[in-house]
C-alpha cells in the first residue's frame, strides 16, 4: 500500500485532503447545522397508498395544533400555480399532490412548526380520505392495454408509455446478425437501487421579507441550476436568489433534482415570512428521492466461432416511476446508454429504449455513473461472458482479442461516441499481471477437481466511461449549456482564490483544484483557497456529477491559471524591462531567456501587478481572470477489474476474496485522492452486485424503506482492494485528464457477478439477476444435475 507523506506538492502528487482538517474534527458545516433566528420546521404528509385518488383533505386538526404555523396542501400550492413543477425530463410531477397519489412516499401536505417534533406530530392531524387504485407495479404490465393509466393528469394520456428511442443501425445490426456463427442472447435486469448517501436530503430557506432576496441552503449537486430553475418556476427574479450549497455529505446523484421538500420549505417561508427548515429521514430518503437504474434489458452479441464479436443488438424497459424525472441531457432520454458497445472493436450495433410510467418514486439519477453507463457497461460485459460461456472460451482470452487497438484512437464508436485515448489491452494485461490470471485459474482447476470447499469463481470487466457533460453543441439539461466558469484572483501577496461553478460532494475539490493551479502557476496549493456552493460567490456552471468536474472546471481551472500566466507574463517584463517574447516560464516564475538569474516570481509579479509599475497600453494591471470553458468533446477513462469470489454452494454465501481494478483516467491530479474514490466505487459495486435492491410488493408497497432492508456494504464484505493503473492522457483536456468519480460504481458490478456465474458455470449457471444474495445464488443452481 503506497503512503502518503504530509507533505505539499507544488502541483500534482500525492497530498492529504484540505477539507479533512474539518471533516475529522467534525466541522463540516452541513444544511441541518444552518440554525437562523426564528427558524421553523417542515415535515412532508406522504401517501401510504402506490395508487389512490384523493378524495379530501382535512388540516383544520393539525392547524389547531398549538406549535403548529401553516399547512400546506396541493390545494394550498394549485392556488400559487406550484402544485406541479417541471422535471429534469420535460415532465412535470407533483409538489403536493392534488389528484392521486402515484407512489407511496408521495408528498401530500407539509407542516410548517415551531420545532421539528411538533411538526411531525402534526401530521398524524391530519385527515386525507383516499380511494385506492389499482397500481402498476411491473414495467412489462405497465405496457398492457389493460394496465390503469398512472398519468391521468396530462390531457389525452392514455396508456404508460414515456418515450420509444433508439441508437445505432438497426439494418446494418441485423445483417451482420445474419452472417454470425453464434448468437448469445441473455435477459437481464439491473434493478433499482438506490445512491443512499450518508447525509439525507434538505433545505433551509428565507425569504427576507425587508431585501425580498429569497437563500436557500440546500443539499445539491447543482446550485445554479437549481437556482435558475427557482427563478423560472416560482417567477422570482434570479438576482433575487441565492443557493448556497454547504458540506454535502454525499450526492452520488441523489442531489441532482429538485425535491418537493426543497420547494415546501421555499413555499413555507413564503407563507410564514420566517425561515423554514427541512430535512428528510432515512425512509423518507430511501422511499421517495432519486433511484437509479431499473432497466429491463435483453441483449444479443453475434460472433464467429473463433470469437471474434462482430455485433450487439439491445432491447431495453426503462422503469421511470410515476413522473419521468430521470436527470440526464435532454437529447438523450436514456443517458449514455448507446456506449453499450463498450471497449470493443465490433462492425455493428443497435439499441432500442422505451420509457415507462410505474407506480413508483421518479428520478432516474446516475448513480455514481455517468447517465445510464452503468447499465451498458454490465450488460456488454455480461454478453461477453455469456459468448464466452456458449463458445467454450476462455473470457480474458475473449476480451483480449476483441478490444479495441491503440492505434484505433480516438475511435468513433458504432452508435457515435468519439472516444478520445486509450490503451486498453495495456490495462487488461496489467490485471491479469496484478491478479496473476493463470494461477487462479489453475487453482480453480485443482479445487474443482478435489471438490473441497467452496466454489471459486474468476470475474473480469472491462468498461470504458463517457464524462465530462459536455460539449454545448451536443448537450444541455432543461436549455442550459454545460459549459463551466471558473475565475481565479491573485492577492497582492501571491495568494489566490479559485471560485468554481462545481460543487464537492466529498470529493476533495478544495485540495485538486488548488493543485491545478499550482501545477499551472507554481503557488502553492496550501496558498490557494478554492471557493464553491454559494450562487452569489461563483460563476454559472452546470454543477457535479457524472464525473464532470475534473473533464469540465478542472479544464476551466486549467484554462483560467494559464490566463492569469500570460498577464504575469507581461507584468514581469514590465518588471524586467524585457520584451513579452524574451521570457520563459517555469513552475512558479518568469525569467529572461539565457539568463535564468534574471527572473520575477509569481509573488513578486502579483505584488507589481497591484504596484504603481507602469504597464504598457491597454494592461489594467491585478492578476485576475475569468474562463467559461466548454469541452470539445467528453473524456473516456477506462479499466479492466478482476474479481476472486468463493461461493458456498450449500449457503449460496458469496466471499468476494480478492478484487484486481486497474484505472485509467489519465494524468493524475491527486493519486491518493482517486485511489479513495475508486475504493468507495468498488464498495459500492459490491453492494449492488450482491445486496441491494428498491423492492415493492404487488401492492406498490416499498419493501426497502430502511438500513436493514436495503444494505450497505461495510468494510466486512469488502476485500483489501489491489489497485493499479495506467496513464494515457486526454488529447482534448488542457491537462490531459478525465473523470474518476464512478468509473469503479461502472465496472466494478459486471466482475462481481461475472465473478459468481464463474463459480456456478459447474452447476450449469449461465446468468442470474442482481443482486446475487444467498438466496439468489441458491436458487441460481436448484435445477443442476448436480443437485440430484
Ligand atoms: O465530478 P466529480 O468530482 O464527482 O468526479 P471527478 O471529476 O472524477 O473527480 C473526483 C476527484 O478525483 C476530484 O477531487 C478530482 O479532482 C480527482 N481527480 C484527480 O485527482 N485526477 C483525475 N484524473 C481525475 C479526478
């Protein structure tokens, strides 16, 4: 394990985390640490019912609560034209319901108290009469001609289907179909999960009845967005608002969109002129925000019989719950999905999505992932396993000879993706290296013979990522670009403050992004105060997640140093009293070119840039600079994972023994930062590959409403981690790198799982679904011979 000694690079390198010297002490300042004066509390009436009409209402009980200040209903929000707000997905969902409740957890009215118990208590106050519906629970019966209409409330609706749309050539897929040796097909479902971040979700909000400026302290992933979508819903003026997005303790996507909740506390200050304060619980979390996945997918890959994978071909149900809010670019409804060619050189491909209404919580988020890359990346590294079992072959073998070349970048993928580098049998080498590929294997051979203990079982994945949303000519989420601002001010002193439009989640933004401008201008990352979260402090960005923040303002921070170089630049020859073009930078000064005695440091320079040093024309002196940098293109990190798994055939107990991830996200900012994050993905892998699940019973009743239901992965089931890596640089990102942040959530999934079908390939076992407990791996080997 390497170490990481505290000590300062004066650019990229390994460095303890800024932010942690509060984290560890435990001063991170989260939403539930704002306390205003006067402050009141919020709490959210859900519906127990998956699908009822509302037939009335009654607060008067709860009003006479003698704490309590405000009810609101949807009644209470149709009369502002809130009652309904716009999704991320150009649909609208309720705030507070008015018609039908649609899932269970729904919101249907808020209480506004003078503390946070009584306002729960009230709840119980209130008298809602529901006619319960029959609710549609299965995203297949969603789509029969006889299944209840969830979406009653848009005009002239009359079935569950959202949106048919497809990528690829579907023609050119089947031709090559045609001609195959072998076709593999395989149904499989990556279920609906969860990001369950360790803090839930919520928001203090004052309205300022003298200034009319409307903050809200929120925990989101987004701040200017959210701010713009607060101006263009409520009809408040932008200028007028400000988002202030403090610690957040964890997003992994789950604080993408805007909440009911958030919109409530807004409406309750409105309505009480004091600050209203709400903050959900772990159910409330776990029930009614963001899921992830719940694609239905039925995948075929054609091959020759000597493995050489000529074409995959993909039919998916996308399960989007009672109102489409899955947060992803508005011209791709099933994210990135169409990567689902994966690392591989293939003559063809074609996917065909369609989008269904359950009665189910929205969201849609990309859970640690790039906008549906996960689900691509499991379903093609399934497929190959699954060509690889129907052919006999070994699956490293089958990989390797299908990957694509060095030399094929940047490679246009078969449905239009431009990957920018890669060197991806590099990677999988390394694994098989790290791993020692053909000794596990001959152990699982000497174990199956002897027929002792466990089951072992070799899982490998390669994925390749798309991040770094995005281009402007190619994306936008509700009409807004993805471009990020950056702006970067250095202090007469020499010490600079960086302003982001990103916001960290954990992610240690504080201390890369002050390294990149160490890196560009030689100050100090120590000297370098990195400023995000607060709309009225930072310049327009689109925020983080999917990875974006290293591939988008970590181009702008690179962008806006470089800017504030080139101004020193002419500063010091001012200084030196040299022409422009006779200088020559290195990391941290100017100097006369032949003569490097002769030379001003950045400090130095910032000091005579705010001085009475005569500038030439048109230079206004200072050190300061602005940058919108919009990418040209997203960035492609890629990695090969190898998975050890021993399986209890009679327990169906899966150990996960050893775990192999070799990552390629290109130039390395902070090494032990992204080692961290690809720790914490593999973790989160696991969970979802063997543990979790957002199950309902026929009745829509959700059967995961809290921690003992739904797991999380700790430490006990997870093995020492085996990192590696290799560096092929982004040709497009002014520091040559991509994202990091998910790549192990996106590959980690497909080696677990293939990992487990190895170990029961014995027993007949060619797929079974996620997650793969005890009972599911059971299960998965009853019909084998060798049961009998
Ligand atoms: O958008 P998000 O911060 O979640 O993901 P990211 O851009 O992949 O970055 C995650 C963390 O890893 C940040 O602190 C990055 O600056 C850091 N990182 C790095 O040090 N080197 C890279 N090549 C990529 C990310």
């Amino acid at each position: 394990m390497t170490t990481t000694e505290n000590h300062t690079p004066m650019g990229f390198g390994r460095m303890h985390r800024k932010e942690d010297a509060r984290f560890i002490r435990g001063h991170g300042q989260y939403v539930d640490d704002v306390n205003l004066p006067g402050m009141l509390h919020g709490a959210v009436l859900r519906s127990p019912h998956a699908h009822a009409r509302i037939v009335s209402v009654d607060t008067s009980a709860a009003e006479a609560h003698p704490k309590v200040k405000a009810v609101i209903t949807g009644q209470t929000l149709e009369g502002l034209n809130l009652a309904w707000m716009p999704t991320l997905s150009h649909d609208v969902q309720a705030v507070l319901a008015t018609d039908k409740v649609r899932f269970q957890g729904q919101e249907v009215a808020f209480v506004v108290a003078d503390d946070h118990y009584a306002a729960r208590d009230a709840l119980e106050l209130i008298d809602v009469e529901y006619e319960p519906l029959p609710p549609v629970v299965d995203a297949r019966r969603a789509l029969e001609p006889d299944a209840p209409v969830i979406r009653t409330d848009i005009d002239g609706k009359r079935d569950n289907h959202i949106f048919d749309w497809e990528a690829g050539d579907a023609a050119r897929t089947d031709e090559v179909f045609a001609r195959a040796d072998v076709v593999s097909a395989q149904d499989m479902l990556y279920p609906r999960v969860h990001p369950a971040p360790m803090e839930t979700c919520g928001a203090v909000a004052h309205l300022d009845p003298i200034t009319g400026k409307l903050t809200v302290w929120t925990t989101t992933q987004a701040p200017h967005a959210h701010r713009t979508l607060y101006a263009l819903v409520a009809g408040l003026p932008e200028h007028k608002i400000r988002v202030i997005s403090p610690d957040i303790g964890g997003g992994f996507g789950n604080k993408v969109g805007i909440y009911p909740g958030y919109v409530c506390a807004v409406v309750g200050s409105i309505v009480t002129g004091k600050p209203v304060k709400w903050v959900e619980d772990r159910s409330e979390n776990l029930m009614s925000t963001s899921f992830a996945r719940d694609y239905h997918m039925h995948g075929e890959i054609a091959a020759t019989s000597d493995g050489k994978i000529l074409g995959v071909r993909v039919k998916v149900l996308a399960d989007h719950g009672a109102f489409n809010g899955t947060a992803q670019p508005t011209k791709f409804p099933a994210g990135f999905f169409s990567v689902f060619t994966g690392s591989y050189d293939i003559e063809a491909a074609h996917c065909a999505v369609t989008g269904v209404y359950t009665n189910k919580a929205p969201g849609g988020v990309a859970y640690a992932c790039s906008f549906r890359i996960t689900e691509a990346v499991y379903l093609v590294e399934r497929l190959v396993d699954v060509l690889a079992y129907d052919l006999g072959m070994d699956p490293a073998e089958l990989r390797m000879r299908n990957l694509l070349r060095p030399e094929q970048f940047p490679y246009v993928s078969k449905t239009g993706w431009e990957y920018d580098s890669g060197d991806y049998p590099r990677a999988l080498s390394q694994a098989m290296d790290i791993a020692g590929y053909a000794e596990l294997r001959e152990e699982q051979k000497r174990r199956a013979a002897t027929g002792d203990g466990p089951l072992m079982g070799i899982g490998i994945s390669f994925f390749t990522e798309a991040v770094g949303a995005g281009p402007r000519k190619h994306m936008d989420i509700l009409g807004l670009g993805m471009a990020d601002g950056a702006e970067l001010r250095v202090h007469p002193t020499g010490k600079a403050v960086l302003r982001l439009s990103c916001q960290s989640q954990g992610q240690g933004h504080e201390t890369t992004f002050a390294q990149i401008v160490a890196e560009e201008l030689g100050i100090s990352p120590d000297d370098i105060e990195v400023v995000h979260g607060d709309t009225d402090q930072t310049p327009f960005g689109l925020g983080t997640y999917g990875s974006r923040s290293t591939p988008v303002s970590g181009g702008a921070t690179a962008v806006v140093a470089r800017r504030v170089r080139e101004r020193a630049k002419i500063v010091a020859s001012a200084m030196l009293e040299v022409s422009p073009d006779d200088l020559e930078w290195e990391k941290g000064r100017w100097f006369v070119q032949g003569d490097p005695d002769s030379g001003k440091t950045i400090q130095e320079i910032a000091l005579a840039a705010h001085s009475d040093l005569e500038l030439p024309d048109g230079v206004e002196g200072h050190l300061d600079a602005t940058c919108v940098y919009n990418p040209p293109n997203l960035t492609y990190p890629f990695g090969a994972y190898i998975c050890v798994v021993d399986v209890d055939p009679e327990t169906g107990q899966v150990k996960v023994r050893r775990f192999v991830a070799v990552d390629d996200c290109g130039v390395r900012i902070n090494p032990m930062i992204v080692e961290g994050q690809v720790h914490g993905g593999l973790a989160e892998g696991i969970g979802m590959a063997l543990m979790q699940v957002m199950a309902f019973d026929e009745d829509g009743n959700h059967l995961g409403g809290s921690f003992m239901d739904y797991l999380i992965p700790t430490a006990v089931e997870c093995p020492s981690w085996e990192l590696g890596e290799t560096v092929t640089p982004s040709p497009h990102h002014p520091i040559g790198a991509k994202g990091i942040g998910e790549s192990a959530t996106v590959g980690s999934p497909a080696a677990v799982v293939n990992a487990v079908l190895d170990a029961l390939k014995p027993y007949g076992v060619r797929h079974a679904d996620m997650p793969l407990t005890p009972a599911a791996v059971w299960r998965a080997s009853q019909n084998s011979p060798l049961r009998t």
